[in-house]
C-alpha cells in the first residue's frame, strides 16, 4: 500500500507547486525555479470551438501551451498524466462578473420623503452627474480572493472580466485568471473595456428619474466629453468626461434588461460611432429581426425560469401568457441566436444558483443549441471580444495554459469536469478515477467465482453481479483513484442480508486485488481480473432517444394577441359604406372606397378593381382612424423626467414600449395614431413621440416618419409640485409666478446659446483655432428648435391666467403656441386662442376632479370650436382611449355640434394639431389608407370597430380576433398542462405572483427612482 501511495503524493505535491513567474516579492526561504512542465496524453483535445484531436497531447511550461498535437515530442523531465478516455477543453471566459471588487453600496430613495438630491454629492472633479463614474477603474479595486474564486472556478472558468455594475458610465473592467494567486500575477488586461447601462445604480440625484432621462444623460455625456477634451485649454477639470473619452477605443459592453433595450442602446452607439457589445435578459427571441438588424454582439444569460406552480386555478388566472410563454420559450433562446447568425457569449451572471449553469446549458443543448456554437461562446467569442483571443479562449503554443479535464463531452449528462488548471497550475474539482473500467470482469473469492459487469463512465460507475448473461442485481462500489470497496450478497434473495461481503482493495494495472471478509469476518484475498468489453445491450433493451423539443411559436408583439406572421397590406375595395370623408363631399351613402400600396387610391360609387379583395361595407360606417393628440401608453421606464425643471433634452421617441397591449385594444377601439406625451411634472418637459399603433412592428417602425417635432410643456398645480408632499420644496418653480420665470429663462438662454454659436461659426479658421467652441446643449438645442419655428409646443393647461401668460411669453419670443391641452378653461380664453393662433385638444366631461379644474364645464370644446379654435378631443388615458369615438359624441349633446363637426374631433383635428393632415384625418383620394369599418354610426354607444386599417394593413378584425379568443384559451390550457407535467415529474416551480401592468398618467412620478413595475400585458 505505502508503495503505491507515496508515489502518487509526490507526484500531487509537485502538482501542486505554482508556475514559473518573474519573482516580484522577496521569497522567505529557498527559490524553486524549476520548470512546470507536463504532458497529458490520449487526450481527446478540443484545441478551440472547431478543432477536436483524438488521442492527442498537451504540452505545457512555465504556465504556458507547448505544443498540442498526436505527434507531440515530449522533453525529459516532464510529468506525464495518461488521460485515456479524457477530454481537454480550453478554460471558460466569463465577461459579466464583479469578482475581486467590494460591493455596490446601494442607497436606493425610499420615498418622496427623502426628499430631493438635485445636484452631486460626490467630492472631487467629476462629473456633474453621479450616475457616471467613468473615472472607475476595477483594476484600482481589485484584490484576488480565492474564496470568491472559487465558485467560478469550480464550474470550469478559467477567466473573468471584472467590473462594477453600477451606474450609466460605468468605468473600465479588468481581465483576470481566477487562479489562487497575489492579484498581481492574476490580471491579464488591467483596462480590458468600458462598461455602460441604463441604470443609475447607487446615485440618489434625481436626474435621471426616467429611462429617456437615463438616455438623454448618456447622450449628453458623449458630446461633453468631446467637447472638453477637443479645447486644447481646459475651462475646467473633470476627470469622468477624460476618462469617458479615453475609453472611446476599449470594447464597449453595454448592459440592458430586456429585449427593446438592446434596440435602444444600438441606437445610442449608431449615433455615436460605437458598435457595443450588449449584456442581454434572456429574452431576444422576442424580436430576433430587430436584433440581428444592430449588428450587435451579446453576451446572455442562462437564467430560465421555474415554472409556475398553477395547481390553484385562482393563481393560474394571475399570471399572463406572456410569462408562460417566456417560461417555455428562454431555453431556446441561444439555439434561437444561433440559427439567426447572431454571435453571443454566455454568462452565469442571472442565475439565482451558479451551480444551475451547467443544467442549464445542457437543457439549451437539447432544445437545439449546436454543442459548437456552445462551446465557442464560453471560449472563442469571449477571447475576441476583448481582443484577448491570443491568450486565452483556445489551446495554441503560447497561449496560457488553461484548461479544464473532463470525463467526455461535457456537454452531456452525465459529463465531470475533474480538474481545472488555471496558468498552469492545478485545481481538482473531482477525483479522477486512475481510468475508464467499463467492461467485464472476473472475482475470484475464497475459492468462488463471479461474473461482474462494470458500466457506465469512469466517475459513475455501475457494478452488477450477473447472475446470466442478461441479468444480475447492483453491488455497492465505492472508486477512488487508486482504491476500490465492494459489498454485495451472493445470494441475492438472501433479504435478511447477512451473507454480505466486503472487500477493499487497490488498482494492479487493469485489474484489482486485495482483501476481503465474508459474513462471519473471515479475511480472505481475492482478484478482480479483466475479461473483456460488456457485452451489447440487445437494441430493444436501450430506451429510445428522446425526440428534441420544438419551440413554441413566436408573437409580435410576445403576449396575448401578438401575431406570429407579420401582417401585410393588401389591396381594399371597400363596397357600399357610409363613408364619412371629413372633406367637402361629407358623408357619402352607398359609397366605395379602393385601397392599394397603403393609400386611399379612389372614392366612388360602383369602383370595381381586378384582384383586390372586397370587404362588404354595406350597412356599416367607414371613417379615418381616430388619432389621439394625447396619450400616454406605449411608453416604457416612466412618462416623466421631473428631476428638474427643464428637461428639453429628453425624448419619448427613446422609450417606445412596442410590447404594451394597450397598442391592440385601441385598435379596438378605432385609434390609428397617437401622440406620446411626456407627463406635466416640470415647466418644460421632454419631446414627444408621434406614433402610428402598427401592432407587431419595433418600435422605430411605430414612428411616423417625416412628421414635425412636438414637447410637452406645462402649466398649473403639479409643475409648482403643489400636490408632492411637504418634502418637495427645494426645485424652483414653487409658485405659478416662477413657472412664468423658468420659461422666460429657459428661452434667454437659448437666445443666448444661438448667439454663441453664430459668434463661433463667424470666425476665422486662425481665430477659432484659439477660441473655445460653444458646448453643444441638447436642452438648448430643443428650445432653439421652438424658436426656430422647428418644434412646437402642446401645453398641459387648465385655468386662464396660465394660458394667457403662456401666449404672451411665446409672442415675447416671437413664435406661437401650437397647442393648449385639457385646457378646461379656454372657453373664457377662445377668443384670444383663435387670435394668437393656438389649437385645443381637451376633454369632453372631466371636471372637479382637483382644485384648478372646479370651472370647467362640458360645452368647453362647442364654445373653443365656436371662435374658430381648432379643437380636438384627446384621451391622456389608456381606458378612454378605447371609446374616443363617444367622447366625441358629447359634443353634439353638450354644445349643438353637427355629428361631423363632432366626428372631426377626434380625427381631422387632432390631425391638424400635429400637422399630419395632409396625409391622415380625412379619406380622400392619396392620403394614407388609415380606416376604420365600423358596424354603426360611429358616434352611437352600440359602435364597435370591426375592422381597423393602417397604411391598408388591417391590424384589428373582430372575427379574427374572436378566432383568437379562442386560440388563447388553448394556448393558456396547454402551457398550463406543461407546467403541471413539470412539477409532477420534479421539476422546480415558483409561486405565483400578481403582476400588475403600468399605466402611465400625466403626474406619474415612477420611474428609475422608485419601484420598478412590469410593463408588460398581464393578462
């Protein structure tokens, strides 16, 4: 025994030993300066993702690749390892992690009580915003801790990109080993990349309170950044815009949590000449197009979801298709990827358990993941990105020596990974048994003979004592390294089990012998000799491979009523309708209408036209599409950036939340397009986002395209923060005095701005070589756009002393206000509106609903329409939205209005405000074929749309939607059944939780300050 194991410990400790490296601390004793060589042969090699050698040889040094190869000359003086049966992979790469650094101190705001932080509390030259922190250097913070190493470790990673994960501007990450070492021997590429995200992280300002606000801040920082360090004399110092700067040519890694987000910081690097690489949720298989269209990497995670526990029918009603989908659907999103030719690393970061990482990976394996492409996005990509694909990610002469042994494809089951070595040195994560021992064998005992079958790898072996060549019953084995113990009864029938035999015994070459003691305790040797390979299964006796699961299908939007084709424009004859034109010829009885390429192409009676498909309109109303001039649904992470007072500079456009299933019930509810508004927390608040509702579409292809630029400004109670509590005292305006003195500054500045920029630009080349350029001001740049006569203003109004204050500041100016909104009291106002020139959009009904509405009354839009104002009626409200088309019918009780008159209201009005008439509002020949077929005049309570058209694309039909109705039901009903089949076979489920949407209001203050809420439909 002491022979054959003092050997083997020596040959540990020299294991054991750390490589050679350049001695950068005094040594307390005597230098090894050896050289850590060793061979592992008969190696299946995966040398990189697409390289596999059989039977090969790794040769390493000093921490370092040799050689690998089946001809490999190995040097005297090497430790050799046979790996027979073993495979060798290179170390894994892992780009999201915050190994080595302290933790994010988060200090999240509680509540309004907290009260305001407008400006940094951060000491020292940086930026003005403590969000960004790209003055932060993971490297100056990193201390190597094996502790932590470890965990990584032990699943095979060799190597970690480390960095904070807080803030917007983020900082450098560093690229380090995990090996267990000083921290200085462990980096590989102390300022690996830079780091960004949407998040604000620990800083409590205020600013940014909204994503748009998170977007616009990041935008701004990249044009003062270049601006700062373009001036060859510094007005002044910050460190975080020339650290910012400097990071320009470092892999930019961009992380987002959720799948538009990937869109929306694409667009921020088109913008600014970067192609990030983006850490994603999980959840691009939502809208693979899209995704593949950026260009972009990404890193994913793997962090797939237990099913829900739905055993309680009460609780099953609580959780929405889509979180069942995406339950169903997360484990086919790398396989997704891949077929799409997206190029992705994965990352353990997500998971709520590491140790799921591998359980993980092998169920994406199985739902189509190529084990290639798995492999090469835990090595290869990882390496590229980071420009480290000559030092790690692969096994290649000169690359550092890290690599993981395993007992076979570690991609299967029943895979080990047995060692992890690390710059040359060794970790054992498992024993290695000394080889594989599948096959038959001979014990010979006391004078008695038995057949033995060994099966299974060498790290889960199976012993059964055969009792014929087909049958026999299980032996407890216990197989260490170098050392064996059975025990097994003879007589297998024997229950009471007191014929039971111990051995214990020791590896001699492919056999074994040793000791053993029957029942009585009598010690008897015995030999345990190899006979030959386990004879075949007959085919019957091995269970059939289990068929790959297909994923389920996919909707556009990914919730209920999402469509899994794309609709598609078609050409339209509309035969025999009530059509009400919103132009001269009225509303015209027994009428056609001929759709083609989008548009209205004709307007008649009796058209005819070969191949288009007819839809019966006889008995029903046809009219435009509803255009809401103010709403705030499909707006993603907050509808308001009240952190200050001005905020030109934000845009909803940025936050167009295209998944918001409030898109699809107003397309039952006849709306076509809408006007996204920034909320009325602040006198100047951010640009609008002009919409057409494409259900299904990204949210760039909602955008209408070419329309003119809107902002919201506001007026009144919540701008003066009049109803936020007693905390909310600091930010100026605090009366309607100062709302009045926030403009009028607002537009001297950007009187002045422009000013300055003329000045510059006037310049010699010689005479601005010495001048400081002007800064370029997002927020500036917006309000010149209004004094330009480039981008117009909806104002949140009530009471009429704002409203006349606010055309004479923009006469002051020299422009005009383009629209008061809710304007409840511009009936005593109107006809100074129809003078200065200003539309109306408002409410139909609404009042006393707080202080500054108590005079409003229900003949307001009559009385403004009466003095020639053009008047709209708008929703601000996702429910009324639905039913636009009765608010419109008020008008014609409250006030005498005409039903067309009544009717343009909600449609060539609006229309006009926004300045789309030209091409929607009305039907007539050459304006977009924006419709709705309803089944009654569409100012009655019993209307209800039953077709709504955009751009000739029908995107609501009650009868296909009723088909749905029903097609959901079953889709509920079979993901629910998954989910029961899951839990009843062991799987892991979670309890449900109520999810609630949200919908955003004009005062709404969530957002990046306070709780977070789902956005999606829950339903």
């Amino acid at each position: 025994m002491k022979r054959i194991l003092l050997p083997l410990l020596a040959a540990a400790a020299l294991l054991l030993q750390p490589a050679l490296a350049q001695e950068n601390f005094p040594v307390n004793g005597v230098s090894d300066n050896r050289p850590q060589r060793y061979a592992f042969t008969h190696a299946t090699v995966v040398q990189d993702y697409q390289t596999r050698i059989e039977d090969a040889t790794l040769l390493i040094e000093n921490g370092k690749v040799v050689a690998v190869g089946k001809n490999v000359t190995i040097p005297p003086g090497t430790t050799v390892h046979d790996l027979k049966g073993r495979w060798i992979y290179p170390g894994l790469v892992e780009l999201d992690a915050s190994y080595g650094l302290p933790p994010v101190e988060e200090k999240p705001r509680a509540s309004r009580a907290d009260g305001p932080q407008m400006e940094t509390n951060t000491p020292g030259a940086y930026a003005w915003n403590e969000a960004i922190k790209a003055e932060y250097s993971a490297v100056s913070d990193f201390n190597a801790k094996d502790s932590e190493a470890k965990a990584l470790r032990d699943l095979g990673f060799s190597t970690v990109l480390t960095h904070r994960h807080d803030g917007i501007a983020r900082g450098t990450g560093a690229l380090v080993t995990l090996a267990d070492d000083k921290s200085h021997n462990v980096i590989i590429n102390p300022r690996a990349s830079a780091h960004l995200s949407f998040d604000k992280g620990s800083s409590r300002q205020d600013y940014p309170g909204s994503l748009m606000g998170a977007i616009a801040l990041l935008r701004q920082i990249y044009l003062d950044s270049r601006w700062y360090t373009s001036q060859q004399e510094k007005p002044f110092v910050d460190r975080s815009l020339t650290a910012f700067n400097e990071q320009q040519r470092l892999p930019q890694i961009f992380e987002v949590k959720d799948m538009l987000s990937v869109l929306r910081a694409d667009k921020i690097g088109d913008e600014f000449g970067q192609q990030y690489i983006i850490r994603g949720a999980g959840d691009e298989y939502q809208r693979l197009d899209a995704i593949k269209a950026t260009g972009a990497r990404l890193i994913i995670p793997l962090n797939f979801q237990p099913a829900y526990d739905v055993s309680d029918p009460l609780d099953e009603m609580n959780v929405s298709l889509a979180d069942m989908k995406h339950w169903e659907m997360a484990p086919y999103n790398p396989m997704l990827l891949q077929q799409k030719g997206i190029e992705f690393a994965l990352t353990t970061d997500g998971l709520k358990e590491k140790k799921d990482f591998w359980t993980n990976l092998r169920k994406a394996v199985k739902y189509g993941l190529d084990k290639q492409t798995a492999i090469k996005a835990l090595t290869h990509t990882p390496a590229q990105l980071l420009g480290a694909g000559n030092k790690v990610g692969a096994l290649r002469g000169g690359m550092l020596a890290n690599f993981i042994i395993t007992s076979g494809d570690v991609l299967e089951d029943d895979a080990t990974i047995y060692e992890n070595w690390i710059g040359g040195k060794r970790y054992e994560l498992k024993a290695m048994p000394a080889q594989e021992l599948a096959g038959m064998y001979r014990l010979d005992l006391g004078g008695n003979t038995y057949n033995i079958e060994i099966s299974g790898p060498a790290d889960k072996v199976k012993f059964r004592l055969m009792e014929s060549d087909t049958t026999g019953h299980d032996m407890n084995a216990l197989v260490g390294e170098n050392l064996i113990n059975l025990t097994f009864s003879p007589a297998p029938k024997d229950t009471s089990r007191t014929q039971l035999v111990r051995l214990s015994g020791w590896w001699d070459g492919r056999n074994w012998k040793g000791l053993g003691r029957n029942e009585q305790g009598q010690e008897m040797p015995f030999t345990l000799s190899y006979t030959g390979p386990a004879k075949e299964r007959k085919q019957a006796d091995k269970k059939p491979a289990a068929a790959l699961p297909k994923p389920g299908e996919i909707p556009q939007p990914f919730l209920a009523y999402g469509q899994v084709k794309p609709l598609e424009a078609k050409r339209y004859l509309i035969k025999g309708a009530t059509v009400w034109t919103n132009e001269a010829e009225g509303i015209m009885q027994n009428a056609d209408v001929l759709v083609e390429d989008g548009k209205i192409r004709q307007i008649g009676t009796n058209l005819s036209a070969a191949g288009a498909e007819v839809i019966d309109g006889a008995g029903k109303h046809l009219t435009s599409g509803i255009i809401d001039e103010h709403s705030h649904i499909a707006i993603q992470g907050g509808v308001n950036e009240a952190s200050q007072s001005v905020t030109a500079e934000v845009r909803i456009g940025d936050v167009i939340n295209s998944e918001d299933i409030n898109i699809y019930r107003q397309l039952a509810g006849g709306v076509t397009a809408a006007q996204l508004l920034h909320g009325s927390a602040n006198p100047i608040g951010g640009q609008s986002g002009l919409i057409k509702l494409r259900w299904g579409k990204a949210p760039e292809e909602m955008k209408i395209q070419g329309a003119d630029g809107y902002i919201k400004f506001a007026l009144g109670e919540n701008v003066k923060q009049a109803n936020w509590g007693p905390h909310y005292t600091e930010r100026f305006p605090q009366t309607r005095m100062g709302v009045e003195q926030v403009m009028v500054d607002a537009f001297t500045r950007a009187k002045a701005y422009e000013q300055a920029w003329k000045d510059y630009n006037g310049l010699s080349r010689r005479a601005k070589a010495n001048a400081t350029a002007p800064r370029k001001d997002l927020e500036l740049e917006a309000l010149l756009q209004i004094l330009n006569g480039e981008r117009f203003i909806t104002s949140h109004s009530y009471v009429q002393s704002e409203i006349n204050m606010l055309m004479k500041v923009a006469e002051d100016f020299g422009f005009t206000i383009n629209t008061f909104t809710h304007i409840l009291e511009g009936y005593k106002v109107a006809d100074k509106m129809a003078k200065h020139g200003v539309g109306a959009s408002t409410f139909a009904d609404w009042w006393l609903y707080k202080m500054e509405v108590q005079e409003a009354i229900p003949y307001n839009a009559a009385l403004m329409h009466n003095q020639g104002v053009v008047t709209a009626i708008n929703s601000d409200d996702a429910e009324m939205a639905r039913r636009l088309n009765q608010e419109a019918a008020k008008t014609v009780k409250y006030g005498g209005m005409t039903e067309e008159d009544a009717w343009k209201m909600v449609t060539l009005n609006p229309a006009k405000l926004l300045h789309l008439d030209g091409s929607m509002g009305s039907i007539k020949a050459g304006k977009d074929a924006d419709l709705v077929l309803w089944n009654d005049n569409p100012l009655a309570i019993y209307a209800k749309p039953l077709k709504t058209m955009i751009d000739g694309v029908i995107y609501y039909d009650l009868e296909r939607d009723e088909q749905m109705r029903r097609e959901l039901q079953q889709e509920r009903a079979r993901l629910i059944l998954k989910m029961q089949e899951e839990k009843k076979n062991g799987g892991d489920t979670k309890p449900v939780a109520v999810k609630q949407q949200k919908v955003w209001h004009c005062e709404d203050l969530s957002g990046l300050n306070h709780v977070h809420h789902s956005e999606h439909e829950a339903h």
